[in-house]
C-alpha cells in the first residue's frame, strides 16, 4: 500500500530537483512492482507443484499462507490418529438370529458401504466363507448408518446412539458398552445384533500429537468423534490429548467447529464422509486419504497417501512458502528502491532502468522457483 506512493514521491522529487523529466520516467519504469506481481504467484505455484509430489492435493492455494497461523486442531478419530483398518472383535446377535446369518447379512450390505466399519465387516465374511447375498434398495445417511433390502430382509447398520433414540425401550437387551467400537443391526426394524471392533492407534500419533504446539505454535488440539466415550478416551491417553469431544453427529461436529473458527483459526482433520460439514467449516479442512469423494470435495487439501507425516509435510510446506514470498518480495522491492535511488540522482537511464528491472524479475522468479526443490526434510518430527 505504501509502495506506490512511495515511488511516486521519490519520480516527482527528482523531477522537482533536478527539472529533469528524464530522471522522473527512470524512476517510475524501475519502480514497477513485478517482484510483487510475478514473483509471489511462482512462489504459490511452486508449493503447489512440492505438495503434489508428495502426494498432497492443494485445492485451495489460500491455504499455504493461512495454515502457518492456525492455532487450533482438530481431529476426527478412526482413520486419523488411528490406521482406519478396525477388525471385528466380537459378534452377540439375538437368539432370533445365529451368527452366519448376521455375517453374512451384513457383510453383503456392507460392500456398499464406504464407513471405515465396511472393510472389518466384509473381510469376516469371506473369511468366514459365507454367500453374498443381493442387495437393493441401498442408503446411506450420515450419522445413520447404512440400510437395505438383502434377500428380502430390510436390514440397517446404524450406532448404539441412533437406535436407542428411536427405540428407547431397547437399552436393555443390548450389551454393556465396552472399549472398543460397535455397531447394531435391525433386520426389519427388530433389533438382531450387536458388533464390537477395535481400531489400532497409529504408530506415529503421540509424537505428531505432541510436536504441534512446541513446533507449529497450536495452542489447543482437540478430537471429536461419534464414537464411543470409552474409544475416543483409549485414544486421547495414547496420544496426549485432552479436549475431547465424543459421540458426535454430523451436526454436533459442525457447531464444535464452528464455535472454535470463531475464536481462533482452525484446521481440520477428517477422513469420513460425516466429517464434510466439519472440514467446510473450519478455517482450513484437511481431507485424510481417499475414502469419500464428498470428504474430498469438502476440503481444502487431500492428502493422498494416509500418513501424518505428510500432514507435517503440508505444514512445512506452507511455512516455507510463506518464508519464500517474503523473501521475493522484500527482496525484490528493496532492489528496486535502490535501484529508483540511482535513478533520482540521475546514474540510470530510463532503457537502462527498464533492463535493471527486468534483472530483478528474473532474481525474484528464480527465487520462487525454490520454492519447488524439496528440501532434506519437510517433517520434524
């Protein structure tokens, strides 16, 4: 904001000086601010190219210079600070029902499913060997859970949390909550089954967890889930976090949100589709892996490859860009102050100007460029 009339004060005082108009057009062709105009998109562009070799899809190039300045993080759990590869633990159906028939019930609705659950489900079916059996009629709603019609049997795979809201009188013939993730099954509309799971908690978690404050300056990290309190817990103590927010919906997740961007800038970590709303609402969302096309869409950054060491990646990343920029802009501004200087006190001419400018270009591009090399490493933890 300043530049401009800057430069212009400096072409005008030399022409008022020294009555030289040729002096005041030196200055103004020197003072163009292509280091300002050309220099910072390459440096944009560059950070872009660096994240897609490593497998980070920037979508909103924004980000590169906000994420450096976010304070806050928040994680969804399965799939996140978890390998997402939960394996079926136990199966308790009804006496109504034997356990092949659930299995196999299920783990022929369930490949059309894209909840991290789907996979557990399925493999244990053909483990088990059992038929896949036709399905029609499929819908999945977030938060609910997925439905169908398999073989002639209206069966629906939906939370603990969603079946007692709706059929509260069944709270009794369920299981005791357990450590571990679950799911129930309603083969028409009847309660038939409950499932348990358990996800394991990904090998780097408690260190990335642990070196976003002292090195990425967040001063809160957080995890909301819809999962289970006694999972989301088991989590939070293997990692070092303690705001926690769990049993979540969609909804709930997206007024958490929400109520954190208003008080500083946030970025979000999510890999499900019911974490879409979530990863719109937060300053910065960061999709996890390419589970769900709606996550994708909904965020900012995909990070293709699932692994936290490429989200400290994009964090480095943006940091370095920010670093570049600078670089090329200060730099290449201060060059041209100098440079509208000699042009005042009347040493430069204006072509000689004009190529003196075109030099700095080049330095505040080749600058930028950098800004695509990697460097030996990008993590730091």
């Amino acid at each position: 904001a300043l530049y401009m009339p800057v430069a212009l004060f400096v072409a005008v005082a030399s022409w008022w000086y020294s009555g030289d108009v040729v002096r005041f057009l030196a200055v103004l062709v020197i003072a163009t601010p292509c280091p300002l105009l050309i220099g910072i998109p390459v440096v944009i562009i560059s950070s872009i190219s660096l994240a897609a070799k490593r497998e980070i899809i920037i979508k909103n190039p924004a980000i590169l210079e906000t994420i450096g300045k976010c304070t806050t993080a928040i994680f969804d759990k399965t799939g996140t600070l978890t390998y997402g590869r939960p394996s079926l633990t136990g199966l308790f159906p009804t006496e109504a029902y034997d356990s092949d028939t659930i299995l196999s019930l299920i783990g022929s609705l369930e490949r059309y499913s894209r909840h991290p659950l789907s996979g557990s489900i399925v493999k244990a079916a053909e483990t088990a060997k059992l038929p896949i059996l036709t399905v029609e009629n499929i819908q999945e709603l977030a938060g609910e859970g997925v439905s169908g019609l398999v073989d002639g049997l209206k069966v629906q795979v939906t939370s603990r949390k969603q079946l007692l809201v709706r059929k509260p009188e069944l709270a009794g013939n369920l299981p005791p909550l357990s450590d571990g993730l679950e799911c129930v099954v309603l083969i028409d509309n009847q309660y038939a089954a409950l499932l348990q799971f358990r996800d394991e908690v990904r090998a780097d978690s408690p260190s990335f967890v642990n070196h976003l404050r002292p090195n990425h300056a967040f001063n809160k990290v957080m995890i909301v889930s819809g999962d289970l309190e006694s999972e989301v817990r088991y989590l939070a103590d293997k990692v070092g976090i303690k705001d926690v927010y769990f049993s979540q919906s969609p909804e709930q997740k997206l007024d958490i949100v929400k109520r954190e961007t208003l008080t500083a800038k946030t970025v979000y970590l999510g890999d499900g589709i019911n974490d879409a709303p979530a990863l719109t609402a937060a300053t910065i969302g960061i999709a996890f892996g390419q589970n769900s096309d709606i996550t994708g869409e909904s965020s900012d950054a995909v990070i293709m490859d699932s692994s936290l060491l490429k989200v400290d990646e994009l964090f480095h990343i943006g940091e370095r860009m920010r670093r570049i920029a600078l670089q090329s802009a200060v730099g290449g501004i201060l060059l041209s102050f100098i440079g509208m200087m000699f042009a005042a006190l009347g040493y430069i001419s204006p072509v000689s100007g004009a190529i003196l400018q075109e030099v700095i270009d080049v330095l505040a591009i080749v600058n930028g460029l950098r800004a695509a090399i990697p460097p030996k490493t990008l993590s730091d933890y």
